[in-house]
C-alpha cells in the first residue's frame, strides 16, 4: 500500500477543484507537509499518531479536535480554521473532501472492483441479499472469492463481518472496507445505497457497474434529512449518475424522471410486474409460507421460473431487479435459482409459528407506509381469515411523517388490534414519539394500546391472540434483526425483534 505525505493530500484536494487555505498557527507545516499520514479519521477516539483528522458533522466540538491533537494526529481538515498547534487545511465543504481524502488514502479501491449499487424506499436490503446469496453461489462454482456487501444490516467486506450502524458507512469507512475487500481478493461488491449517502457525498468517487433503482415513495422526509419529496427523489436518482448500467422499474412513482435519469447511463435495463414494455417482466404463480414462486420472461416470449423462499408478492420486483443485474453479469438463469433457493433475508418476512401454530409473527423491517402495506397484504394472502396484530413504533428525530403514514395504513387495511411501541425515539421524549401514531388511532375505529418497552408489547399482542378462539398472525415491524435502541442518552442495549420473538415463543411452547 502506497503511503502518502501531508503535502501529498494538500495537492490532492486542489488537484480535484478543492479551494485548500493552509492555517498554520504554529509554523509546522514546513516539518510536517514531507510526514507520511499513516491514519484516516473523523473519530477522535481512534486517533493514532500520524493521523489525518477530519472535523465533520453538525455534532462536532473542538474537544474532539483537541483530544486528535493529544493523541498524535499531525493535520486536519475543516471548514473553520481552529487555534491549535498542528496545520490544518480549510476547504468550502468537509463532505466534498472526505471521499476525495479516502482516495487517496486507501489507494482508490473502488477501481479493482465490480461494483453493484442498489437503492430505493423499499427493498434494498432484500434485494442485496439476493444478489448476495446467487453470486456467492455462481463464484464458490469457479473456485472464487465470494462477493462483499455492504448493507443495513451488516458489512462483509472478506477480512471482517460486522454489524452496520448507517445504510451506507461515511465515506472514509466506506473506503475502507472496500480497501479491505481488494486485500481479500474480492472482484465484486453490492452496497445498499441510502439516500442520505447519495445525496451527502458518501459514494463519491464510485463509479458504479450496475445501478439498481427499486421504487420511490414517500420517507425521509424532515429538516434533518430531505425538505421534500422531490429533493429525495434527486438524491436517489443520483445512483444513475455515478453508475455505467441502470436497472429499473417501470411501475415505479415518478416514472419519468426515473427514465431520464437512467438516460445518463451508457445503457439500461427496466423491469416490471404490469408493463409489456419492459425488458423483463413478472408475474406470481404461487405465494405462501414456503416462499414465492414467479416467472420472468422477455419481450421475445422467453420465459423462466423461479422459486425464493422469501414470501410476499412485493418481493417479486426485488426478485426481478436481481435477475436483470445477475443476467447483466452473463449469469445464468440455473445459476440464478440455484442461488435463489438458498438465500435467506434477516428481519425481512421472517415467519414464525408457536408450536401449536395458533401464533404466527412475520417479522419486517417494515417502517414507511409502503412496506407496511405491502406487508399487510402478504400477511392476508398467506393467512386469510386470520386477525392481524400489528406492533410498531416510529423514530423520533427523522422522518416525521411516518407515524402518521403507518397509522393510517393500518387503519386503512382494516388491523384487527395495534400495540404502539417504542422504536428509536433519540433525543425526544418517548411518549412524545408514540402520540404521533396513537393521535390517528384515538380519531379511528380501532382498539389498540401503548407500551413503550417492544417485549412487553409483543408480549401483549401475544396474549390478545390467545385470546381469541381463531389463530391470530402478529406483524412485528419496523427492527428486525436490530439490536440496540437510540434514546436521549445514545444507544442502549436492546433484543432485536428477531430475539424477542425467539424468547416468547418459546416461553410459551414450554407452557403449553
């Protein structure tokens, strides 16, 4: 690995358009510009001497600077000049710098990968898992590395598997472990593309191979992350100016803009479970607990069918997305079910039974009013006659909106009973959080309750299911296999809703 001088990276940001100021309170910079930087961070905590430091974030505070400095770092990089006793370079937007920063540092990975980028409101997750799972099979078959992925729910990067805790890492972590994946001798990677990241310079610098546009709905949508729709709709079309091929659906909202945006790539590939237009199209032939069973089939009349065991029709265009990026990577169609049938999505229709099977849980990461729907809909398909619990909560400082938007999808889709729960409240009173979803229940017809703590409320649905005489489905939404819960004082230790219900029901099974 080449190892670059602090005037190496000063050069560097000016080379790529970056207006660099030098501030050098102390003189040190004709010492310390020929010093190799052997260290990339915004975390203060893991300074080392010969460090870089980047002052980034609405939540920085000089301590953090000054504890770098304690710690050895030799530079830093801010948008504000700061009076301490190494150099530091200014530049108009820390944000823009950081990739430009990672680059260098890391040697520009990104360049020695095949990179797949996925995003959308629903279903990245899902749909990187599938891919996960088909070219993990298509390479172990050649004798070759498996493939990275990069998600919200974990990073594998070839030298280490670890939990996430954004959709998308910051871009000098993201650089990293792409660093990483080229030392393990990985050639492919699949990053689940937030729209925080594309629209806040995370993946700048990547160019990627295959650009996988989902769907588009309303989220995200507050002072902190987007001020509307349409600025959310920008970011995630901004997938298809940093990517080669776009892959996208037809029945997608905001149709129009998808496809102009896709014009920018050097080539496209649509998919659709309605329009004939599309150069691949889907369609269910069976749904039900053992998974989806569906055909996909091109304008000239070809057709094939496959089979995942994730359930939920809605999961049809993460399956097609797949397909199209899978063919686009001259795999074939046996290669692609083979890998199908052996995928497996934590916290996406994770379906549980009591051992009496008079409780079912799907377990979803369902947390916008478009999942919720979709989930709704799968739970009736799969259990028809059966009474639906529904137990959930919203975050607190983001996406505003959704509470409102998952209440009123429930009171639409006609949820026999709702427990309103705590997920992420952050900073704000919990209470405070929940009234945003109860507010809309109060004003329907329609019994619900409120218990803060996600055990004890699953523990409630529980037992009005046992309450009735007709075996009753729980849809438990919004974490999935998450572990922690953010709360005014950070995060704290918390069960994932994976392992809550594992603990219930066999509670229960062993009563019984």
């Amino acid at each position: 690995m080449i190892i670059y001088t602090a005037a190496d990276f000063k050069r560097h940001l000016e080379e790529q358009g970056q207006s660099v100021v030098l501030s050098d309170r102390d003189g040190h910079w004709k010492e310390v510009k020929n010093q190799e930087v052997t260290g990339l961070t915004y975390d203060s905590r893991q300074v080392k001497p010969q460090t870089l430091f980047v002052c980034k974030g609405a939540a920085f505070k000089e301590k953090y600077l000054n504890e770098s400095v304690a710690s050895g770092a030799i530079m830093y990089v801010s948008e504000t000049a700061y009076d301490v006793p190494i150099p530091g370079l200014i530049v108009p937007d820390v944000r823009v710098a950081m990739p430009l920063l990672a680059d260098l540092f890391f040697n520009s990975p990104q360049k020695k990968l095949t990179l797949i980028g996925v995003t959308g409101t629903k279903g990245k997750t899902s749909t990187v898992y599938f891919l996960q799972s088909i070219l993990n099979h298509y390479f172990a078959n050649r004798g070759e590395k498996p493939v990275g992925m990069i998600s919200t729910v974990e990073i594998n990067d070839g030298k280490e598997i670890i939990p996430s805790e954004l959709t998308t890492p910051e871009s000098i972590v993201l650089f990293s472990h792409l660093a990483n994946a080229v030392a393990a001798g990985l050639t492919h990677i699949v990053v689940e593309c937030s729209s925080q990241a594309l629209k806040y310079n995370r993946l700048d610098g990547l160019n990627f191979d295959i650009g996988i546009f989902l769907n588009i709905d309303n989220d995200h949508i507050s002072p902190i992350e987007h001020h509307s729709f349409e600025d959310y709709l920008t970011a995630k079309l901004h997938l298809f100016d940093i990517s080669k091929t776009a892959i996208y659906s037809l029945d997608s909202r905001a149709t129009d803009a998808v496809q102009k945006a896709a014009n920018k790539c050097s080539s496209q590939i649509t998919f659709s479970t309605s329009k004939a237009s599309a150069d691949i199209t889907g369609s269910v032939i069976n749904n039900d607990s053992s998974g989806l069973t569906f055909t996909a089939t091109t304008p000239g009349g070809a057709s094939h069918t496959f089979k995942s065991p994730i359930s939920g029709r809605h999961n049809l265009e993460n399956a097609l997305a797949t397909i199209a990026c899978c063919r686009t990577l001259g795999i074939s169609d046996a290669d692609i079910q083979t890998g199908f049938a052996a995928v497996k999505t934590p916290g996406r229709m994770d379906i549980r039974q009591t051992a009496d099977h008079h409780i079912a849980c799907i377990i979803d990461f369902a947390h916008n009013r478009m999942s919720f729907n979709a989930v709704i809909d799968n739970a009736r398909e799969l259990f028809p006659g059966r009474p639906l619990i529904a137990v959930f909560g919203t975050v607190g400082d983001r996406s505003l909106d959704r509470g409102s938007e998952m209440a009123e999808s429930v009171i639409e889709k006609g949820i026999d009973y709702v427990v309103v729960t705590d997920d992420d409240p952050g900073p704000l009173p919990p209470a405070e959080v929940r009234w945003r979803i109860l507010k809309h229940l109060r004003a329907a017809s329609i019994k619900y309750t409120e218990i803060g703590d996600r055990t004890q409320a699953m523990q409630e649905a529980m037992e009005w299911a046992d309450r009735s005489s007709t075996p009753s489905v729980i849809l438990l939404l919004g974490r999935g296999p998450v572990n922690g819960m953010q709360l005014a004082d950070g995060k704290t230790d918390y069960p994932s809703d994976i392992e809550i219900v594992e603990k219930l029901f066999h509670q229960r099974d062993n009563k019984h």
